[in-house]
C-alpha cells in the first residue's frame, strides 16, 4: 500500500490544490466567454441572439448554433468532472488513501501519480475498466472499490 512513507503527500496536494485553482479560472473564463457568445437579455428573440430573432435565420446558421452550444455544454462538463477527480484527489489525500486504487487496493505507481496526480486506479485496473468501455465514451477514473 502506497503511503506517506513512499509519497510526497504535500507534494500531490499542492499540485492537485493548483489544478483546482487553474480548472475553477478555466471554467471562469469559459463561463463569461458562453456568456458574451450567446448575447444577454437585451437581445430579442428565444435564443436570445440577434440572429435567433426568428426572421430570415438560415436552417445552416441554426444548426451551427446547435453545434457551437454543444460543443460548449460540452466542455464545461468536461472540466466540471475534472474539478471533481481533483476534488475526489484531494479528499483522499485527507483520509489517507491516497495512492491507493479505489478497485483492487494495491499501491498505484508513483510515476502514474506523478503524470495523473488525481488517477484513482492502478494502471491495470484502469486498462481493464477502458476495455470494457464503449468506444467514443469516457467513464470517470473514480470506482468504488466493493466493500
């Protein structure tokens, strides 16, 4: 079992403490970019957009919108479920399991930890999890190892 003994704990929960700092500005700033994007109350129309007001829309501009909104929901999900791994990281730091895998309790490799410092499954565990993955589908690091 990896431990504070074999790890540098202050070391991951500062790296994982700046990786929530650099996620939350992210999400700051794609947040207020959504924001200026997609216009305000001022303009008309129900999609609030100038080009939303319902005259003379071309169904390809519409459905570029489509687009570019999902590609944002999108991406905010993606670092909203980052901050949680982080979060999940760092709460594991606090308890004392840290470095350990959520599924089969061995240690996780320091060299993984060192790239992935919020990777919650050793290497093989997470090679076994991706293999029973759909393709096109990422499922969260997190597993909940069976009591």
């Amino acid at each position: 079992m990896a431990n504070s003994r074999t790890l540098n704990l202050d070391q991951y929960r500062t790296r994982l403490q700046e990786m929530r700092s650099q996620l939350e500005q992210d999400l700051e700033v794609h947040r207020e970019r959504v924001k200026t994007i997609s216009g305000g109350p001022d303009e008309p129309g129900s999609g609030q957009h100038w080009e939303r007001s319902g005259y003379g829309d071309h169904q390809a501009d519409d459905a570029t919108e489509v687009f570019e909104r999902e590609k944002e929901l999108g991406l905010e999900a993606t670092l909203e479920a980052h901050m949680r791994q982080v979060d999940h990281a760092l709460h594991r730091i606090e308890e004392g399991t840290y470095g350990q895998c959520e599924r089969c309790g061995k240690p996780i490799a320091k060299a993984r930890l060192d790239a992935i410092p919020e990777a919650t499954l050793c290497i093989d565990c997470k090679a076994e999890q991706e293999s029973h993955t759909p393709i096109g589908r990422r499922e969260p690091d997190t597993i909940t190892a069976p009591q």
